[in-house]
C-alpha cells in the first residue's frame, strides 16, 4: 500500500517594509539567544480555518508587537521542500508600516516553541545588506527592486 502523500503545510511570510529618509526597508530579526537560528522575517503556519492574509497579519501581531500596518499586496506563492522533508506552501506578502523605532526587542506572543523566546528586530536597507535563513530571502531582491 502506498502512502499519502502530506498535504504542503501553508506558511505565511511577512516582507515588513517602511520608508526611511527615502530608502526603502525591511524587518528582520534574529533570535536574542539563539544566533545559531539566523536572521529571518517573520513567517509562521497558517491555522486550518485561517485564511493566508488572515494569518500574515496575526504573525505580524504576534512575532514583532507591531500592531498598525497595512498588507499591500501578496507577492508570491510557491511551493518550497524544507530542511525537513516538509512541503511547504509558501504565501510572501508585502507588508507597509510606519513603524519609527529602529531596532527593538520582543517576546513573541504566539506560544508553542516560541515561548520564552526574545526576538531582536532591525531594518535592513537592500537584499545584500544580511544573510537570511535558506527560503527568507527568495524575494526579497523583488521588494526593493519594486
């Protein structure tokens, strides 16, 4: 008998941008404790009754702490294998905020193995500027290209 195959897992992504002194930037963050995760972008898993821009804006409440913002528009869907074995079913959306600080820190609020976790959030100004973690950066280069 043949296995099913797993359905992807849909993951949502966040390209968090605001305009400073002209420049276009992105949020990243790493993790306070574990600098062995990377420098990521907000993201997490869609919940099964959740739609994808449903699910972009709560982990961008949960993740960063930033609470006004707009989803401009969704960039991209793909399908993407993670380190895992995983399918994923990936939803890059384009996010618009005025956010004023530059860099801060935040315990993400969306439980389960993010508990106890403090993230350290800055804005990066091109898509040369950090290396993101393998799949974060897929289209960042589009962002600031736009």
């Amino acid at each position: 008998m043949e296995l099913e195959p797993m359905p992807p897992i849909k993951k949502a992504y966040a390209y968090v941008t605001r305009v400073r002194d002209g420049r276009l930037q992105v949020l990243v963050f790493q993790h306070r404790d574990i600098p062995e995760a990377g420098i990521q972008i907000p993201k997490g898993t869609v919940k099964e009754d959740e739609d994808t821009f449903s699910a972009v804006i709560r982990e961008v409440k949960e993740e960063t702490g930033i609470q006004k913002f707009e989803v401009e528009k969704l960039m991209s869907a793909d399908y993407w294998e993670n380190d895992d074995g995983a399918m994923h079913n990936r939803y890059f959306y384009k996010i618009i905020c005025n956010e004023m600080a530059d860099a801060w820190e935040y315990n993400p609020m969306g439980g389960g193995e993010e508990e106890g976790l403090t993230f350290q959030f800055f804005w990066i100004s091109s898509d040369e500027e950090v290396e993101l973690i393998r799949g974060h950066a897929d289209y960042l280069k589009r962002v600031f290209d736009e």
